[in-house]
C-alpha cells in the first residue's frame, strides 16, 4: 500500500475517531512542538541588538526589493537566533538570487566569508538576471561573499571550517528535484566545524501532509525535515516560532499574493556534534 494511502487511510479513522468522541491521537497529527525532545530549547522572544538591525536593515548595498522582503523574514532576529557574529566562515545552499546571503555578508563583516552555493538547475533557473552572486560582489560591493557553482551532493566547502550553514525555504524542494539528501546533509556536516551550525527555514506544512505537498504548494513537515537532518548525525539544539503565522491555512501555495513572504515558517538550528 503506498504511503500516500497509508496516511489518507490514517486521516479518515482518526477523523472519525474524534466524531466519535475519542481521545485518538495519531503522531503525525500531534502539534509540531509536541514531539520535541527535552534537550531541545525552544526560543520565543528573540532580539537583535540596535547594532545588527542597523547593519541589515539600513545597509545601503542591500537592495530595496530585498528591504521590501524584511517585515515577513525578520533578518536581525534571525541572525541573533543562529548566533551569527562577524569573522565567521557560513554558507548558504541554494542561495538563488541572494536575499539571505547577503543579509549573511552584512552579519559576519569584512573579515568573514560566506559561501553562496547554487547548483545547475538553480543557475539555469535564474539565468535570466544573469549572475545575481556576482552581482552582490562586483556591484553591490561584497568582497566577502564566494560564488559556489556546485551540486548539493558534492558541495566543495573547505572541510571542518565552517561555523554554519543554511538552506532557506529549499529543503522541500529537494525532495521533487530529486536530490540525494543524505549526501547531501553528509557534505554538510564534513564542511561543518565540531560544533558547527546547520540552520533550516521552511514552510509548514498541513498536520498529516509529511512530504506530500512539496510540489504542489512548496511546504514540508517540521518533522520530515527533523528526521532527514538526525539521522545523518546533527543534533537538533533549538527552535523558535519566530516565522510562525497562524493565519496561514497551510494548505495552499506558498506563492499566493496574498501569503507570499508571510508563511507560517519553521526555523530549526541544527548543531555538529563536539
């Protein structure tokens, strides 16, 4: 029986369960903080100092459609969240055109480096804005961001030298391209310092879609991505509702007008053992 069976199969008895006034509770169905591990903390309140904000939000090398996008993703509180700090050696997988590489570039200063990492099919997807990574450092002036024109598989980052790295609302995307997750999250953790931050962003899915609905309407499961992401060695450390927004039906396109920019996002900080 495919899985897809499995769980409408699944919905239906618990649905009916609960007609029936039972206390059915099915796991996948649970609240996502419900099933976190004890270790794990969970951050609501999370604030940026005046200096970072500053920084980000006001930099004139940023652009003004990017500055557009900062109301729904909250850049300095994210960062303040990882524990970004200037000097640090971080990455960005499938960066596309660049929002949240640059919003790095701003945080780590000069003496740090970010790595903005695009593969085939993503540079061909944007090719028509040309080569937006090199725009960032030949004319919006980011001497500290590194091009890395390389597959997810095989990514290429200095091995054990980097303090963190993120993929932002793409990890569902991995799953309909087809891309080897576990080779991929292995890459991750071999470029990764002992220690090191793996920091993931995405949209929520419905309770009980899993990794159903990554292609139709581009969202995933917390928990799909928690048991990607342990079983290839991470710890997941911390939590925050931070991108939460209860509005969002979570059943529909992430890219409706209405809803773009302001989904109901989880932000999951993995960490490298010591």
């Amino acid at each position: 029986m495919s899985s897809f069976i499995q769980r409408r199969n699944l919905l239906i008895a618990s649905a009916a369960a609960v007609g029936a006034g039972s206390a059915l509770t099915l796991p996948f169905l649970r609240p996502a903080r419900a099933a976190l591990p004890t270790k794990v903390v969970y951050k609501s309140q999370i604030t940026a100092s005046d200096a970072l904000r500053k920084a980000i939000l006001e930099s004139p090398r940023r652009t003004e459609a990017d500055k557009k996008r900062d109301d729904g993703r909250k850049p300095a509180e994210t960062m303040a969240f990882f524990g970004i700090k200037p000097g640090m050696k971080v990455a960005e997988l499938m960066t596309s055109r660049g929002y949240f590489t640059a919003v790095l570039a701003e945080t780590v200063g000069d003496t740090g480096v970010v790595y903005g990492q695009n593969n085939k099919w993503m540079r061909d997807r944007i090719k028509d804005t040309g080569r937006p990574l090199a725009d960032l450092v030949d004319k919006a002036g980011y001497k500290n961001i590194v091009e890395q024109n390389t597959e997810c598989e095989d990514l290429q980052l200095p091995a054990g030298k980097l303090d963190a790295i993120f993929v932002v609302m793409f990890y569902h995307d991995l799953y309909w391209l087809g891309i080897n997750r576990e080779a991929m999250n292995k890459s991750v953790m071999a470029a990764l310092k002992p220690g090191g931050i793996y920091g993931i962003i995405d949209h929520n899915a419905a309770p009980g879609m899993g990794e159903l609905d990554v292609n139709k309407n581009h969202r995933i499961e917390r928990y799909v991505v928690v048991n990607d992401v342990t079983k290839a060695g991470f710890e997941l450390a911390e939590e925050t509702d931070l991108l939460e927004n209860a509005k969002d039906p979570m059943n529909v396109s992430v890219f409706q007008q209405e809803l773009r920019g302001h989904t109901n996002q989880f932000v999951l900080k993995f960490r490298k053992p010591a």
